[in-house]
C-alpha cells in the first residue's frame, strides 16, 4: 500500500525568517496520526532567510541528516565538526549523548532551502559525531546510496537499519527500488514531480509511507529531486 501525505496537509510555522514545513509532528505542531514512521521522525522542509539561522542548540539521541537543495548552509557543533554544506553533499550528526550545534543561512543575500530529517537511532548515548559527504553526480539520474546502517558503497554510516537515497532525474526519467521482505519506504518529492504506476501525482512537499510492497517506482513529470527511504 501506497499512502501520500500530501504537502499542502503539512504542518506549517512562520517565524519570519524561517518558513518551515513538518511532515510529522515537530515544535508547536502535533497531529497524532503523523508522529513519524518507523525509524523515521522528523522530516521538515526548512527556507531560511539570508544571514538567518539556528543559535547554539542542544540535542541527543537522535541521527540528523541535512540535505540541501538550494543556498549555503554553514555549520558547527560541539564535537568540533562544521563546515558549508551545499546543493549536491550530505550532511550527518550523531547527536548520542549529547551535542550542541548551530545552523545558519551562509549567504547574506539568498535564502536558504534544505530538509532536516531525524532518525530514532538504534542505539542510546552513542559518541557523538560529524560527517559530510559529497554526492557529485552519483545521484542523476539514478538512487545514489547517500546513508546507511552499515556505510556500504561509500555512504555515511549511521546509528539504524535504514537506508536513504537520493536522485536528480530529468522529466520523463522512470526509476524503480526493491524492498526485501519485511522492510517499508518512504518517497519524499523535493523538487518537481513524479507519476505512480497506478496514476497517482506526486508533487514537491508531498510525502508517501510504503508498506506491504516488493518495490515502488515513479516517473518524473519535470525536472525533479527525490529521497527515498529504505527502512527496517
């Protein structure tokens, strides 16, 4: 079964310089229905208004991976990790025992546009941790392995039994994943569009949880960005 929930349902916060989008419940918005899937917790889309940004932070017991698609994110936290994080790399934080952090807008005059997804990590007060990842052109056109639980094919490790993937694929593209037994998906349209087999429309925002099925596979309507989770 192929549920979506679609971006316009979402749970929204203003703040001015930042407009945000929460798939699951997160900060003032709490829907009982939408507390997550699986290990998968937090999927918010975030545009974040030049020089504006997250001051120092905590968190723990939480894997958080930033994904960029528009602007310059700048980054630094407690365990001395940091850097610039744009369109085409991966970031990730162990948060485990404990971390502090902050985010912001690198850019003076360009907003900033990214998801921030958490993942319940399978393991408590693990050491605290940092990575980015260049993805290059590994993505286009095709699922590039950009996170796991067992770092294979280049991807960062981390703290569960999921996998996540993104792709670039141009309008007309059709790309497929399988699911072994026993596992789900979640596909998350971030740019553009994409068609399910049975005619269903997806569009940037919207979000489906896969359950039940040996594979899910879409076609791009436009020129469009796609994460898909693989999740045990």
């Amino acid at each position: 079964m192929i549920t979506i929930r679609k971006g316009i349902d979402r749970g929204h916060a203003n703040h001015g310089w930042l407009n945000a989008h929460h798939t699951f419940s997160f900060g003032n918005y709490h829907h009982p229905d939408h507390m997550g899937f699986r290990s998968l917790r937090v999927m918010n889309e975030d545009h974040i208004n030049p020089g504006a940004g997250f001051p120092q932070h905590p968190h723990e017991d939480m894997e958080i991976i930033t994904y960029v698609l528009d602007g310059e994110l700048r980054h630094k936290d407690s365990t001395g990790g940091g850097g610039l994080i744009t369109p085409g790399m991966v970031q990730y934080m162990c948060a485990g025992s404990g971390v502090t952090h902050s985010e912001f807008n690198a850019s003076s005059e360009k907003p900033l546009h990214l998801y921030q997804i958490w993942l319940l990590p399978n393991v408590k007060g693990a050491k605290p941790g940092y990575e980015e990842r260049k993805i290059g052109n590994a993505r286009d056109g095709a699922l590039a392995l950009i996170a796991s639980g067992d770092g294979r094919d280049g991807s960062i490790r981390i703290n569960q039994d999921a996998n996540l993937y993104a792709s670039v694929i141009g309008e007309g593209e059709t790309l497929s994943h399988e699911f072994a037994e026993g596992r789900y998906g979640w596909l998350q349209i971030a740019k553009g569009g994409v068609e399910l087999p049975e005619g269903s429309i997806m569009q940037a925002g919207d979000g489906a949880k896969i359950t039940g099925e040996t594979g899910v596979s879409f076609k791009a309507l436009a020129n469009s960005e796609i994460l898909l989770f693989d999740l045990g």
